[in-house]
C-alpha cells in the first residue's frame, strides 16, 4: 500500500474508497499516466559519491549542495524545493542513517480517512467483495521460507516510513540482479508531491521473526542481516506521478516501482547473489478468472500489526475495475494493513514455474481485501529502461 495512506503501505490512508498501502508518519500516493518514466540516480563508489557532470548541473539548478544534504538539508520538505519529475530522482547514500532503532521506529501510521464502500462498484468489470482471508505469519527464517521479501525504508515530510518489496530478476545480469520491484507509491508522493527520500531495501529484515520488545536495542546484523541497499535509481509510472494519491486514485492501477540498489557497504556480490534468490516478472500473466490463487507478502505495520514480522495472504483473486478506461486491477481477500504496500504477489507464470505478477496496491480503511495492478506494457516498460541503465 502506499505509504502512510495506500492500502499497500499500511492500509494507512485510505481517502477515497480505497488508499495506498504504505506505512509511516506520511503518506504515498499512486498514480500517472501510461508512460513509463525514468529517474536520474547517484551512483556511489569505494571513495563517496561520484555525480556526474550532467546531475551536478541539475543539482545546482535546484540549489542542492550534496554535503549539506547529507548532513541534514534532506529534512526540508518545503513544496517548492520537494523534486518531483521523473528525471529529478536523487538519494545519496547516507551512511547508518537506517541504523537498527530507527529502522523498528518507522511504522507510525496516521488514522485512515473515511472510506467509502460503494467506490468502484459500477465502474467496468468487477467482481463481489472477497472474503476477508487472515493473514498467517511468514515462517522463520524469513531467508528460508521468503527470501526475495523485505522491507523498504524512506522519509516523507511527515517522517520515517515504510512498505515491503521483493527481489527480481535483472535479464541484463543473469543470477546477479539488483533489481527490487515496489509499488509507485512507496517512492514518490503523486500528483501532490515529489520523491521521497533516503529510499533503501532491506531484504529479510528481522529474519528471525523476533517480537519488537527483542528488537530494541538489536544489532543491525539481527535486524538486517542480509544489508541495507540503497536505491541508486528508481523508476516508477507517469500515470502515478501525475494522478496518484492517498487513496490511489486513477494512478492505482499503475501504482508500481522498479528500483535498482547499491548496498551500504559492500561485499562485491549483487542483491540475488547476498539473498541467493529472486523472481522473475510476468508481464504477461493470464486474465484474473484464470489464475488459481496468489499468495502476497509483505510487512504489515498498521494494527493490529507492528511492521516487524513478515505476513501472508493466499487467494483466488477477483477483479476490480476502478474506472472503465483503466486496467482492471486484481484483487484478494487479506487482512494485512498498511506497511504491506509494494510487497510481492506470486503465481505461476506462463512456464508454470513462480513468478511476480503484481504488489500490494490499495485497499479499504478497515482491512479486508487488497488490490494489485496487473502488470503490462507499461509496467514493462519500466522494468526494461531500468534493467538497461544498468548493463
């Protein structure tokens, strides 16, 4: 769900008739047009952050001196110096930023805006509210039972926040992907804002699955075993850019990201090779009353849930049409909340084998279903322009 106020990101904020599932003191929002956009990035090196000269012009244009942003600038939110187009993406590693307290400190979730039930009902195809399905606790070790999941991590002007992601497969680097597939609204704000912040990926946090009175005070290597990686690049929708919000809007059924990361500190080896595992992608998955079931993941944060422990839903999944133009999104009976948003949907793909065919979208103010846009030429567009930046 979006962040603070999509279903995906914690079921936080849901506005309309249905909100994006992010988890934090603020909210995302998800939405664009149809193209896909492309975010400029930092890349880091052994010794700092190198810019490049084309990013050093644009960074002046937009008044940001790279070191007073590491020490502190990063925290003005003012509206007129929050960027927000595709190409103004940018997020220097700051180094420990994410250390362990403030990792288990960000789910704060504001209260969910009134929600209205009849939404989307008469608008294309969709079918009867499903079932509300509970959401079971992922088995531990989450590297075990759910490698490819995670979290990720970001500030917004409203603080620290947080969604869930999954590691996918890059076709340009066989076995050694660094790529992480989102949801739109857990990196950039909508329509009413820009990027956000600070944005890293933390593959199996809290491995162990330990309660949050054992995490005070843990050392990162409990909390995040596996690393923290930061986004050097992100990509999401026009579509979300110029239409998403908290409750989703007409951006919900492109509300999706592709992020390519850099870890913290590194060891030499890529995201899939440190988590020895990622899905591929299905663009092209089968139409909704043709898939048996779809199991999501993700880290739900907004109550009863604390966002520590990783948590699943399993469902056939029905359709829901939020306007007659756009493409139907899929649907499922969960009661995972806000926190959850980005986290992976899995199916078989067309080969039969598991694969990622949607994430954690939108849902209602009171938990019980949530919504996935299905992925097509626009998502894939996305995924192919960051998976080619990258070769």
């Amino acid at each position: 769900m979006r962040p603070n106020r999509p279903v995906t990101a914690i079921l936080c904020a849901a506005a309309l008739a249905m909100t994006a599932a992010a988890c934090g003191p603020g909210d995302g929002e998800a939405g664009g047009d149809a193209k896909p956009t492309v975010a400029a990035s930092l890349p880091s090196g052994a010794d700092g952050i190198k810019i490049p000269d084309q990013l050093k012009d644009r960074l002046k244009q937009h008044g940001i001196d790279l070191e007073k942003w590491k020490g502190g600038a990063w925290k003005n939110w003012k509206q007129e110096d929050w960027l927000r187009e595709a190409g103004d993406y940018i997020n220097p590693i700051i180094e420990d930023l994410w250390d362990p307290d403030r990792m288990r400190e960000a789910d704060k979730t504001p209260q969910p805006p009134a929600v209205d039930p009849d939404a989307g009902k008469d608008q294309g195809v969709t079918d009867p509210t499903p079932a509300p399905v509970q959401a079971k606790a992922a088995n531990a070790p989450y590297h075990t039972s759910v490698p490819v999941s995670g979290k990720v991590f970001f500030d917004g002007p409203e603080g620290s926040m947080v969604c869930s992601a999954t590691v996918v497969k890059d076709p340009a680097h066989p076995g050694k992907s660094n790529m992480v597939w989102t949801a739109g609204h857990c990196v950039h704000a909508g329509k009413s804002g820009g990027w956000y912040r600070n944005i890293a990926f933390v593959p199996s946090y809290n491995n162990a699955g330990k309660p949050a009175a054992q995490l005070k005070g843990a050392p990162r290597e409990q909390v995040a075993p596996y690393g923290v990686w930061w986004s050097d690049w992100a990509q999401t929708s026009d579509q979300w850019i110029a239409n998403g919000g908290p409750t989703g809007g007409a951006g919900a059924p492109y509300d999706f990201a592709v992020l390519h990361v850099t870890p913290e500190k590194s060891t030499g080896k890529s995201l899939e090779e440190t988590v020895g595992s990622a899905l591929p992608v299905e663009f092209n998955a089968p139409a909704v009353p043709k898939v048996a079931s779809i199991t999501a993941t993700g880290y739900p944060a907004a109550a009863p849930f604390d966002g520590q422990k990783a948590f699943q839903c399993t469902d056939k999944p029905g359709r829901l049409s939020l306007a007659a133009s756009a493409p139907v999104m899929y649907r499922i009976g969960c009661t995972m909340t806000g926190g959850s948003s980005g986290g992976g949907w899995v199916a078989a793909g067309s080969d039969g084998k598991p694969a990622l065919v949607s994430n954690t979208s939108i849902g209602p103010a009171k938990a019980g279903w949530l919504a996935g846009p299905r992925l097509g030429p626009e998502a894939k567009g996305i995924f192919d322009a960051v998976s080619a930046k990258f070769k």
